[in-house]
C-alpha cells in the first residue's frame, strides 16, 4: 500500500481523504465502513479510465491481470441499428433505425461501472463511496452514468447514485469465477425499456467482458427494442407487482395489456411454464415428468414467444434423453435448444459455435439442419 491521498490538488480524489493508491496505479483502496475492505480498479489506466470495477482485493487483484482489457472490443455494425431518444413517461427508450434481422447483435458494449452484488456500504457513506469511484472515471465515463435514470425517491438510505445501480443494473461475470455475480451500468444498454414481451435479448458476453443485446426476433424499422428485466413466467400481476417495486412502473407492455380470453390463457401457459421451471431449477423435473410433457411446455413457451424459458426446458428434455439413454430424443432436443439459443443470442453465440464444431459441421451444414427442424423466424409468436 502506497500514501494517504490527502485532497491532492487536482486530484480525483481530491474530496475524500479516504484512498489510497495500492503498488498498481491502476489499483485504489477505498477506507469506508464495509462488510469487506473495498477497491476501484480502474481500466485501461487510473488517468483515462473508462471502466471502474468495485470489489476487493485479492478478485480485484486477479481481474487486473487478465490481458482481457487489451482484446479489442467488437466492432459496431457498419450500419448502426438504433437510436435512443425519449418516450413518454418512460423517459428514453432504444427504437430500430432499420430492420434489424433475428439473431443480429443490436449493440455489445463494455460496462463503466461494475460491483460486486454482495458489497454493502453503510448508508452514512454511499455517496461519497460511489462518488469517489465515479471520480476516477474520465468526464465521458462519468457522465454516462451520472446521467442514467433513477426511477427511485431520493432518501437518506438510498443515494441517487444507488437508485441508478437498482434501476439499471445488468448481471455480468468474470472468465476467473462465473459464479460470482457482478452489477454493471453502461451508457446506452441501460436504456432499453422492459416488456414482457421483449424482442431483445440481454446476455453478458464471459470472454470479452461485454453486454450484448441481439434481436430475439426480426425487428422493423422504428419498433422499440425491450428487453425483459423480471422473470417473465408468471402471472400479469405477479409481474407487474415485481415491477412496480423494483423498477416503479405499472407494465403496459403487449402481454399485460390483451384483452379477455386471451388475458387468462397467457397467465394460464406463462405460469404452468413457471411451475416447471421452478422443478427444473430444483433439480426435480428430470424424473417427474416425461419428455412427451417436455416437449408440450416448450410449445407452450414458444406460443408466449418465450425463447429463454424454452432453452431451459430444452436443456431438460435432453439431459432427461440422455439418462434414459434415448439418442435420438437428445440429439432432437439438443439441436431444439440450439436453435433457441440461436434465436437468444444470434449465430455468433459462442455455444453455437461450439456445437457446430463438436458436431464437425459448419455454420452453413448446421443452419440447414435447423431449416429442416423447421423453426424459421415465425416459429416464436411475435408480440
Ligand atoms: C434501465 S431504465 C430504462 C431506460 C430509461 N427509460 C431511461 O430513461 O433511461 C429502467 C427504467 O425505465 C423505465 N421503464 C422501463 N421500461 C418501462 C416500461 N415498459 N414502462 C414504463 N417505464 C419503463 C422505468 O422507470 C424503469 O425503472
């Protein structure tokens, strides 16, 4: 550990006598009351950061060394594919600037700000916390989180700074340990609205640190692109009330809004799927239910346009093939839970890849296998 930083003059921190610089310049330790003591690691460099990462040492220590921040980030489509702007009482909001094909990347962006889920600053010093880790970021940086919505009251327990992170946050995880969950802000992905029935699809990308946003299915030109920000297999008014207390606001999206019958037959195939995934995260459904019923929830899922509940359960039915020893009802389910996967996070998506290889196809043998399965662009009912 290096010096006390003491309001240095023009120093970033010049407003918390509370840092310290560590043996990496790139490397800050923060002194605030904490469950664990904290540091901000800023990247590329603790002069023109872009990326501040929350955490303690020694994760941030052994994040710091990954030559992960020197791999170029993905290059932006040559024609950008959205605009943000605003949108009524939901503040801004991302729309199509031309038709945007399923499985394309929309954007895939490196975070600015990124903490460990389970830090927690004593109330008294969330502000000059955050603040001293926004501080090291470069003014663009800053700005971009800065100016991020806050849908929550400001209040003594809940800084604005704090308000942003519950609204915005992203999950995103490390190559070194993906079972340690990290929150992440970013300045143009944090703008896509929620529906319940979303026509985008948020996943972290592991290997290059990047938050990605594909069309889950073919995006016209000025459609708002969304994405879902709460489980989306379950009732109307179970959603909504998620909503409501996380993010502050009544969902009026295509699902919430059908009109009667239609109304209850979504809540009725939204929470049977629910039920399952449920079994399915506790391990049960393997056993307790036939790949026949497996199969009759993926059609479900697929009529509610439920892509990522229809991966899972795909992703069931072929470990439930694979321990009755049923080859060809695997090799059926696998090739359905690719295809999902496809359809979530585009042809590039690293599991597609790895497939195909594995399989000794390429990605031209492999999409006309997919042609024969037959789950084209209208196969998930468009919302
Ligand atoms: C991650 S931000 C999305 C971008 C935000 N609209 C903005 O102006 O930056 C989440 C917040 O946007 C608003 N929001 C998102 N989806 C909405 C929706 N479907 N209806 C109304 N408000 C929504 C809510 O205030 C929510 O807390």
């Amino acid at each position: 550990m290096g010096e006390r930083v003491v309001a240095r003059p023009n120093s970033k921190f010049q407003f918390s006598d509370v840092c310290r610089h560590t043996d990496d310049s790139r490397i800050i330790s923060a002194d605030y009351r904490l469950s664990f003591p904290a540091h901000f690691l800023f990247l590329p460099s603790a002069e023109n950061a872009t990326l501040v990462i929350i955490d303690a040492l020694p994760s941030v220590d052994v994040i710091s060394d990954f030559r992960l921040w020197e791999n170029p980030i993905r290059p932006p489509p040559l024609e950008p594919a959205f605009v943000i702007r605003e949108v009524g009482d939901k503040g801004m909001g991302m729309f199509a600037t031309r038709p945007i094909a399923r499985g394309e990347p929309i954007i895939c962006e490196r975070p600015t700000l990124v903490l460990h889920d389970r830090l927690s600053v004593h109330k008294d010093q969330h502000h000059a916390f955050y603040e001293s880790a926004l501080a090291g970021l470069s003014p663009d940086a800053q700005t971009a989180i800065s100016t991020l919505r806050n849908a929550h009251p400001e209040t003594p327990e809940l800084s604005r700074i704090r308000g942003i992170i519950y609204t915005n946050c992203l999950a995103v995880y490390f190559p070194h340990d993906t079972s340690r969950a990290f929150s992440a802000l970013c300045g143009q992905l944090c703008r896509a609205n929620h529906s319940c029935a979303p026509n985008a699809h948020y996943s972290p990308v592991v290997d290059t640190f990047e938050c990605k946003l594909s069309a889950m299915r073919a995006i016209a030109e000025g459609e708002e692109i969304t994405m879902a920000y709460a489980n989306v297999a379950a009732s109307t008014a179970e959603r909504r009330e998620c909503l409501l207390e996380r993010y502050k606001f009544e969902c009026h999206c295509t699902a919430c809004d059908l009109p009667e019958p239609q109304a209850t037959e979504s809540d009725r195939r939204r929470t049977t799927i629910g039920a399952s995934l449920g079994r399915i995260n506790d391990g049960g459904v393997q056993e307790s239910v036939s790949i026949a019923r497996v199969k009759d929830l993926i059609k479900l899922a697929e009529e509610e346009g439920m892509v990522e509940e229809a991966w899972v359960l795909s992703m069931a039915g072929m470990r439930y093939a694979q321990r009755h020893n049923d080859r060809a009802e695997e090799l059926g389910m696998e090739l359905q839970k690719m295809n999902f996967m496809r359809m979530l996070e585009g042809n590039d998506a690293d599991e597609f890849g790895a497939f195909a290889k594995r399989k000794g196809l390429s990605a031209e043998e492999l999409m006309k296998i997919f042609e024969v399965v037959g789950r084209e662009d209208g196969a998930c009912r468009s919302k």
